[in-house]
C-alpha cells in the first residue's frame, strides 16, 4: 500500500481511540500530533517515514507551538535587523525631541519679559487716610527699632538702636565714616542730647545695650554743620498726637508708587512730602530731570518746569513734593511705616527702617532724668523717713562726695571731695570735660561759697573724667568769695548742706524705686518745677543721692558716700595792707 497518498494529519482529522493489543499504526490522537512523547514511539516513526518518503523534513511539533526551536534560536542571537532599525528609528525620534524642547526653552527665557509695573497714580481716599494716620500710628505704638544710613561717601553715618515717640527718647549707636566726635553711644530726651563717645569704636554700628553704661556721659551741643542734628529730629517728628491733613486731595502731589514686599509683609509704596513739624526735605532744583528707581524696578523720569512749584498739601512740608517723589513711605494696611526714604538738606540721600516687633523698653541714662517711674504720693513710711533726714544726716557728722553735673548747654563738670554737716562745710576739687588741665576749688561754708581756679597739678590731680581729691590745706590764690551760690553745682552744694529741708509738707512725690551702691532707694522729688529735687534715700533712712535739674533740662548728680571726714581748714584769707598812718601837723 502506497503511503504517499495518505494525508498528513491535522487539526481535523478524527481522532481513534486505540484498541488494545494494536499495533499502534493507526494512532492519531491529540498527544501525538503536538509531539508528545506520551504518544508513544509508534506515529513519530510512522511520520518519519512517510517525511523520508516524500523529502521533506519531519516536523515534530505544532507551528504554533510556543516551543519551536526557530522563535528559540532567534531570541538566543537577538533581535533581528528589522528589531534594530525599529530601536534606531525611535531612538533618533525621542533625542530630536528633546532637542527640540530645549530650544524652544532657551528662546522662550530669552524673550520672557516680566509684566510691566503698574503705573503710578493718585491716592485713593484709603491710601491717603493711612498716610495721614501714620504719625498717630506711630505714637500709638510707643517705639520701634531703627536703623538709618544718610549721607553718602566719607560723610555717611549709620544709626542703630531704638526710637521711644511715646517719650520722645533715641537711644542709638552712631557709627559710619562720618560720624566724627558722635562716635559712640546716644541719647536724646526732647532736645537734651548726651553721649558717650568711643572714638575707637569699628566703624559699623551695633544695637545698643538695654541697659546703658553709666560713667562717661556727657552734654553735648551738636556743631550747625553736623548731619546727625536733622536726622535725629527727623525720627522724633514721626509721631503726632492727630492725624495729619489727608494728602488725597484735588491737586495734592502724593501719589501711589509700587507694592512691595518687607519682613513685616506686604506694604504700599506711596510719596509725598515730609510731615509738617519733621527736617524739610531737599529739593531738586527748577527746571531739572531726575531719575528715580522705584522698588519694583521701574524707572520713572519727571521734569519741573521753570518758575513753577507744586501745590502745597495742608499739613506736609512744601519741599520735596517734586513728582519723582523724593520721599517715600513704606506704609502697610494699618497705617504702620516700615521704611522711608528722603533727602535732607546738608545730609543727603537718607534711608530709615523701623522694625516694629523691637520695641523694648528704654532707660534714659541719669543725666536724663534715669528710668521711667509711676509718680505717687509718700507711704507713711516714706514720708518719715524724709521727715527724719535732717536729724539723721547731722547724726552721720559727714561723708565724701562725688559729683556729675552736665551744666548750661554742653558743659559738664565732674568733682570730688568732702561734705561735712557738723561744720556746714563742702569742699570740692571740680573739673571741666572741657578743659581738662585746669580745676576749680569750691569751698563752702557759713561765710560764703570761695572759688579759686588752678592747675590740676596743684588742686589734686587725676584727670578730669575722674579727678583727685582737692588738697589740705586748701592752696593759696585768688579765692573769689560770694554770698550765694549763682550757679547748678552752687544749688546743689547748698541743698544737700540744708540737711534735707525739703520744704512744706505734700510737696514731695515718690517717682520710682532704684538702686545705687547696692542698696535698694526710693526717689523722692520735691520743690518747684523750676528747680525740682530729688532725694535718693534708702529704707534705712540715710541719703544716698542727691539731684538737681540744671538750667539745661539735664539732672546733676552729687553722690554720698560714708566715710570719714578730714578737718576742713579755711581758706587762705589775703593778707591785710597796712594803713598808711596819718600825717602829724608839722612833723618833717
């Protein structure tokens, strides 16, 4: 039997199930076509044959089978040239996009452009009622921290420390190439300035220290070409008890600017002239164009025509009103200035910012009047204890004295010696900051007040920040001798000699408690305004300190310090000219 013709068998083909004892020739079930071995031997031999027969190969499995040794062999030597040419193309596909997107990247940040600045314009009625409630802002708020930079080159000064508007107090460290003899420390209550100059102190200021030193203070009167003068007067004229006149007005020159951005938030930044009461500031003179950089970046550029001047805004200054808005306010939503700028007539360029949150509280120095208090009236204690000063003080015998008194407008002695209440005595060797070479003896007693002024060398020494006891017994000179005392150190001298007659009872007013020496002391104020004492008295009962207000608005202090008290000789009396005798009628 011919074997060629039998068809191969397929998928169609029924299948036969084997009888047993067969032998196995005509078994075609589904094991053996996909090339099982359990099929047996049998129809793989029988294939075989038939594939020899024909010259074909023998397959042994199914073409979709997922174990055909050609789909094995191609993934054992990789993908094929079409596999890779597929992977270039989207090789070369992905890389020309990502250049594509970088260009187009790098072109669209070179021709970004921010969107412009929103224009200036006039205030609204809100803006304007804030600007016009920023100084009562500033005085509701007691004080803030401050820091100023004026002027420009080798003439610029930095401030740092701490303005008080509720008591119209500074207290700053001035530093800057310019500072000049300001070097240092300052305090300023109303118009009494002191200060306590470090000319080597490094150039750039620091914050103060809360508690200030207490030796080398001193007076001082401001030269009229010093910039320090307008700009201190500048940060006290921040604050009013009213609101000034609002600057929105029909025709007014104040004008919004730009927002920006501080440490304490978003602020408004509006120009228009300095406050009425504050430095006027500079102006750009007719007819000229300037420039001006507003915080945003914008630069705007105005011109003054000749001969014309800008409408006047009731309650600001006249200067500075010029449309380029040489002062600028860095103004919140709740009316508090943050930053300003302006120009100030022999300063220059000036720039101030005040950081709200720094608001301690700040202690004039002694020659300022010390310390902030909560007056009263005596307890019943204290008003014995003062009754009982002047026993108590003739008690004691005396004491040794030193003494502080910043004097007129920028004079400022310091003296030492004795003070006796047996005797009445005081005896004091006093020299001036100012001449530093020279002291003043001052002698007082039932007789008068006597003066002489000598050199240090011979009137005891030291120097004159710290000068030496007056010598015993006292050296002869010209001793000008007075009756009363005509002068601050005089009055004071005088007062404490009374031995705490303090005058008619209900005058006197307890200011605050302090210490001195250690001791714990009520300061107890009393006598007119004009001439206002205060006792310095401890709870033992014994004085401790007295003080004067001087006729330049400061306080002299004289300090009492227990010790024995030599014998305080007189002072030399000149010698008495003989009188001529008379002339005897007709004597040759």
């Amino acid at each position: 039997m011919d074997t060629s013709a039998t068809p191969p068998p397929d998928a169609t083909t029924p299948t036969a199930t084997p009888r047993p004892g067969g032998t196995g020739r005509r078994s075609t079930s589904a094991a053996g076509k996909h090339g099982n071995p359990a099929a047996g031997p049998l129809g793989a031999g029988r294939r075989g044959a038939t594939a020899r027969r024909s010259g074909r190969t023998p397959r042994t499995t199914r073409p979709d089978d997922t174990t055909d040794s050609t789909a094995d062999t191609t993934d054992t030597a990789g993908p094929g040239p079409a596999g890779r040419r597929r992977r270039r193309t989207v090789l070369m596909v992905l890389g020309l996009t990502a250049v594509t997107s970088a260009t187009a990247l790098v072109f669209g940040l070179l021709s970004w452009a921010p969107d412009p600045p929103e224009p200036a314009r006039p205030l609204t009625a809100a803006e304007g009622e804030r600007l016009a409630a920023l100084r009562v802002t500033n005085l509701r708020d007691l004080r803030a921290g401050v820091r100023v930079t004026a002027g420009v080159d080798a003439a610029r000064i930095e401030l740092v420390g701490w303005v008080d508007w509720s008591r119209s107090l500074l207290y700053l460290d001035v530093g800057g190439p310019g500072a000049g003899a300001e070097r240092g420390l300052v305090q300023r209550a109303g118009s009494v300035l002191v200060i306590r100059p470090d000319p080597a102190a490094v150039p750039t200021p620091a914050a103060p220290p809360l508690v200030p030193p207490t030796d080398r203070w001193r007076l001082h009167r401001l030269p009229p070409e010093a910039s320090l003068a307008p700009v201190l007067d500048l940060l006290l004229g921040l604050a009013a008890d009213r609101p000034d006149a609002a600057p929105a007005v029909s025709g007014g020159t104040a004008r919004w600017i730009a927002r920006d951005t501080v440490a304490g938030g978003p602020v408004d930044v509006l120009q228009a002239p300095l406050p009425a009461g504050a430095p006027a500031a500079s102006s750009t003179p007719a007819g000229s164009t300037t420039a001006s950089s507003s915080p945003a970046g914008s630069t705007t550029a105005s011109s003054t025509p000749a001969g014309s001047s800008p409408a006047r805004v009731p309650g600001y200054s006249s200067a500075g009103t010029e449309p380029d808005g040489q002062t600028r306010y860095w103004l919140d939503q709740d009316a508090r200035l943050h930053k300003l700028v302006t120009r100030l007539p022999g300063v220059g360029p000036v720039t101030v910012t005040l950081h709200r949150a720094d608001r301690p509280t700040l202690r004039p120095v002694d020659a300022l009047g010390g310390r902030p208090g909560l007056p009263r009236a005596l307890s019943d204690a204290e008003q014995r204890r003062l009754d009982r000063l002047p026993v108590r003080l003739r008690a004691q015998g005396g004491v040794a004295v030193t003494l502080t008194a910043p004097t007129g407008t920028d004079t400022n002695l310091r003296g030492t010696g004795w003070m006796s209440w047996t005797t009445r005595t005081a005896y004091l060797a006093v020299a001036d900051l100012g001449v530093p070479d020279r002291r003043s003896l001052l002698r007082r007693d039932a007789a008068g007040l006597a003066r002489a002024d000598l050199p240090a060398a011979v009137a005891g020494g030291g120097t004159a920040e710290a000068p030496g006891r007056p010598p015993l017994p006292p050296p002869a000179g010209a001793w000008r001798v007075s009756r009363s005392a005509g002068d601050d150190v005089g009055l004071l001298v005088d007062a404490a000699l009374a031995a705490g007659s303090v005058g008619p009872l209900g005058t006197a007013v307890r200011v605050r408690e302090d210490v001195t020496a250690g001791r714990t002391v009520d300061v107890v104020e009393v006598g007119a305004a004009a001439a206002r004492l205060r006792y310095w008295i401890d709870r033992d009962g014994s004085l401790r300190r007295l003080e004067l207000r001087t006729s330049g608005n400061a306080w002299a202090q004289l300090d009492l310090h227990p010790a024995a008290v030599p014998r305080l000789a007189p002072v030399p009396r000149p010698a008495a000219k003989p009188r001529p005798s008379p002339v005897r009628p007709g004597a040759r």
